[in-house]
C-alpha cells in the first residue's frame, strides 16, 4: 500500500467494493470480528475514488463479452468483465495479481501487482 499511497489517489469500481466486502464476508463468520474487519474495510475503500458502474461501463462489458466469445475465449468471471471495463471507460490501469484475465480483454493496460 506505500508504493499506492506514494503515487497519489486510486480509484476502483463499486464491483471491487463487492468482491472485497464479499471476501470479509466469507473469510469472518463472527459477528464482532466481521464488524471489525468491516470497518478496517471501510477505511481501506475511504482511501479511493470509488467509481460507479455507469451506462458507458455497462456497454463496454457487454462489447468485451461478445468479443471475447467471438475469439473463443470467454471470461466467466462477470466482476472482472465489469472492472475491466471500467477500466477502459476511464482509462485507467488495472492493478491486479489476476493478470491472466484481464489481459484477455483488450484496450486495457494491466499492471501486475507482484511486480508493482
């Protein structure tokens, strides 16, 4: 997170919040540690434009969907669709340890995060 933070402000899609308030959902089953967690969550998220999955976003998914299928390469995972589109809408980079996914998508730059 030093090398985020050096770098200046980040934003991510309102489907990353998902998959990450999903993820303390699954991993903290107790009611006190989840809330904890939850929070700690919160004050994470505070730290970046969150951007919100829009008309534009929507339609980008759809076309990297059917460009996808069309090569014989579809991505099953709809998060991703939805972040990498973003991604384009916005022009920004997709910082990801999941690189194989999103390289499939085209008109994207992904930065690996092992090597960030």
């Amino acid at each position: 997170m030093a090398k985020l933070d050096d770098e200046g402000r980040h934003a991510i899609s309102t489907v990353t919040v998902t998959e990450l308030r999903l993820g303390v959902n699954k991993r903290y089953q107790e009611s006190a540690v989840r809330q904890e967690a939850l929070a700690d969550l919160e004050r994470l998220l505070a730290r970046f434009q969150i951007v919100d999955v829009k008309r534009a976003v929507a339609t980008a998914a759809a076309d990297i969907i059917s460009s996808l299928q069309r090569r014989g390469d579809p991505l099953h995972d709809l998060h991703d669709v939805y972040i990498g589109a973003t991604a384009m809408v916005e022009q920004l980079p997709v910082l990801t340890a999941n690189v194989d996914h999103f390289e499939r998508i085209d008109g994207i730059t992904v930065v690996d995060w092992a090597s960030f």
